[in-house]
C-alpha cells in the first residue's frame, strides 16, 4: 500500500487472548505465565502475612490471571506443554506460601496447602463453564456451537480439535442434557405481585401463634414440606378443612436423589404442588357449595415465590399467603405432611423438573476432588508425607495448627 509491503501478522489479540495463525496458543501462555509471575514477584514482597492470608492473596490475584479464557485456548487432554508452563507458576507461588523447601514436589506442595493441581483446576473451570452453558435457552446463540461440539466429541481422526470439543469428553452428555434451564430474561418492573403476603417471622412462638391464627382466618389451609432419606428427597402438601382437623386432599412428591438436588428445591416444589392443592380445593369446593374461595394460606418451612402458577391463582381471585411455620412443633398439619413427605423420598421421580445446576456443579466439583485423591494415592512423590496422614488431600491441613504442619515439614 503507498509503495509499501504490509506484511501479515502471527498473531492477534482479541480481549486479552492472544491467537496465533496455528492456533498453539504458545504466545499466549507465555503471555500469561509472564503477567502471573510478574503478580507472584509482587506478593512476595509482602511481608507479615499468615500463610493462609497468602494463600488467599495467590487465589484471588495470580489464579485469575492464569484462567482467563482458559476455555478457550486450554485442552484438558492434550495441552501437556502447557501445563508444564503454568505449574512453574503455581510451584513459585506454593513454595514461598508454606516455606518449603526448593526440592519438595509440586503435588506435596498442592497437597498440604490444599490447592489443586493445575490440570484439574482447568478441568473444573472447563467443565463448570460448560455445565452453565447447557441451562441456557435453546434458542440462544451459543448453542449452535455446543451442537457442533457435541457432534464432534467422538470423532476420530488427525485433525485439530477445538477445547470444547475436548473438555465435553470429559463430562456426561446425558448429566448436561438433564439440566435446567435458567432464563437470563429479568422479570418485568411493572408486574403485580403474585402473593397476597409472605410472612417469615423469625421468632418461633410468635410464627406458632400467627400460623394457628391464619388457620382460622384463611377458607383454604395447605402445608407443604420436603424431606430426605436414604439420599433420596421427597415433598408433601397436604390441605385442611379450616373448620375441623380432618385432611381434604393431599399430594405426595418423589423428588429424586441428592446428588441431583437440594433439600431446598424440594422444599419449592412442595410450595408448587401447594398452589396446585388449593387450586384444585378451591375447585372443588366452588362446585359443590357454588361458594368461591378469597382466600388461602400455605404453611411451609421454607418459603420462596413460585411465580408462575401464584399468579395464575390469583386471576381465579384467591389471595394467597405464605407464611412460615417451624418444623416439629406440634402443629398438626406440619407434622403431617413432614410424614408425607418422608414417604415419598423413595427412588424415582414423579415431577417434571430438571435437577439443578447447582447440584451439577457440586457433583463436578466432588469429581475433581476425587481424581485428585486418586492421583495423590498412586503418586511416587509424598511418601513419608501419606505415612503421616492417609487422608489427604483435605483442608485442615492448611486450617489447622501450623505447629503440626512445621513438624510435618521438617520430616519430609
């Protein structure tokens, strides 16, 4: 151009990720090795820190630094090169942290100051970035490349291969295809409340006296409670008759196993199938005494607002009230769902929701965990360091007494 010959470029930086033409990634794992050891030069400058505050210092300052993007250029099964990079960083860090010497290994370094390894910490990150991926809607962009990824998993051949393509053949298909769906759409300002009133008083007596008095007052009367068992969940709402003790309707939930949810989550499907009870009550009640119901309350030990279905209620003109009722005091409709809901925690599942992504990410995080236990149990390193205690890794290495940990040290 003008006379002058513009050449092309090997590389290109696009929000902070440096490409080359080959996609290596090689520039910038250099890049990043060089900003984290920059930041760990600087941390060792500080002086009278706890080696839990520089523990923390390290996870907040220098980790980020080496994560960033790491989906996007790290390939959990290949990238062995770079690894060897990045575990000099971590190395330096752990080093001055526990004051160790310069020949102890790196894993008995990860081990006692209860960091993981830098394999497994990208694995997570991976795995963790792809878990939230799958909850969101299908109509969203991104998940015409999840598709192709998925495509591609299990193709064999030479050719390159993208990380998400790699990282996915890490994880379950049928685990991520199960997962709710979070739709990142806020909720509308101007939208009427769907509950007449939630009331969580935090005083148990004075939550017994308000539940006994909304009893009277309200036409309609639902519990609902969650319970677990044998690592399986189980919800219950069950209706009284205001006017006497004896039990109108009621609903049993299978939920489904722990690993998949929450004794929270099955408390809120336990407030669902409530609304649903009054519904039906409300119905019923409507037909045989052509007498409409106002209003209605739930009892539940955990509240929290299902939106969708209360606001249907509503446009029927029942106001409903949530109001919170301590568990196991006597109350007769609370104890009776609570045993409701500790028969329906039996295998299976009778709802048609999808487990949470919360407790996909605790079961990703469990995983990691035990690979790395598995690694350390087979390593050749750490010898005398598994006579002393053949339960790590685990935190109260680093959380307990650093006498212990100084002792344990000069016996390495």
């Amino acid at each position: 151009m003008n006379g002058k010959a513009i050449t092309p470029s090997t590389t290109a930086k696009l929000l902070g990720v440096i490409f080359d033409h080959e996609l290596r990634w090689k520039e910038h794992v250099q890049q990043v090795v060089k900003r984290a050891t920059k930041v760990n030069i600087a941390l060792g400058g500080l002086r009278q820190l706890r080696p839990e505050q520089m523990r923390q210092l390290y996870e907040a300052c220098v980790a980020p630094v080496v994560e960033y993007a790491s989906t996007v250029w790290h390939d959990p099964l290949r990238d062995k090169t770079h690894l060897r990079h990045l575990r000099t960083v971590q190395r330096a860090a752990l080093t001055r942290i526990l004051s160790a010497f310069r020949t102890v290994a790196t894993s008995t370094l990860e081990v006692e100051a209860d960091v993981l390894p830098s394999h497994l910490r990208l694995r997570y990150r991976a795995q963790t970035t792809i878990t939230k991926l799958h909850t969101l809607p299908r109509k969203h962009p991104i998940w015409d490349t999840l598709l192709r990824a998925q495509r591609r998993r299990n193709n064999i051949g030479t050719y390159a291969r993208f990380p998400l393509t790699e990282a996915l053949k890490t994880m379950s298909l049928e685990r991520l295809h199960e997962l709710e769906m979070i739709d990142p759409t806020p909720l509308t300002p101007w939208r009427t409340e769907a509950f007449w009133k939630i009331e969580i008083e935090p005083d148990r007596e004075i939550a017994i006296e308000r539940a006994v008095a909304a009893r009277s007052k309200s036409d309609v009367v639902v519990y609902s409670d969650a319970s677990e068992r044998h690592g399986h969940l189980g919800a219950a709402a069950i209706g009284f008759n205001n006017s006497s003790p004896e039990t109108t309707e009621s609903l049993q939930i299978q939920v489904g196993q722990m690993d998949r949810w929450s004794v929270h989550a099955a408390e809120l499907i336990g407030v669902l199938y409530a609304i649903n009870l009054i519904n039906k009550i409300a119905l019923q009640r409507q037909r045989s005494t052509s007498k409409q119901a106002k209003s209605a309350t739930i009892l539940s030990d955990i509240i929290h607002s299902i939106l969708r279905t209360a606001t249907n209620t509503k446009t029927h003109g029942i106001a409903i009230c949530l109001q919170w009722v301590p568990g196991h005091c006597d109350e007769p409709g609370n104890e009776a769902a609570d045993r409701l809901a500790k028969a329906a925690a039996i295998p299976g599942q009778t709802h048609p929701f999808h487990p949470l992504l919360s407790r996909e990410r605790a079961h990703t995080r469990k995983r990691i965990h035990a690979q790395w236990e598995r690694e350390w149990k087979e390593s050749r390193n750490g010898n005398h360091l598994r006579k002393l205690d053949n339960s790590l890794p685990a935190k109260y290495t680093f959380e307990g007494l650093w006498e212990l940990g100084d002792m344990m040290r000069s016996l390495r």
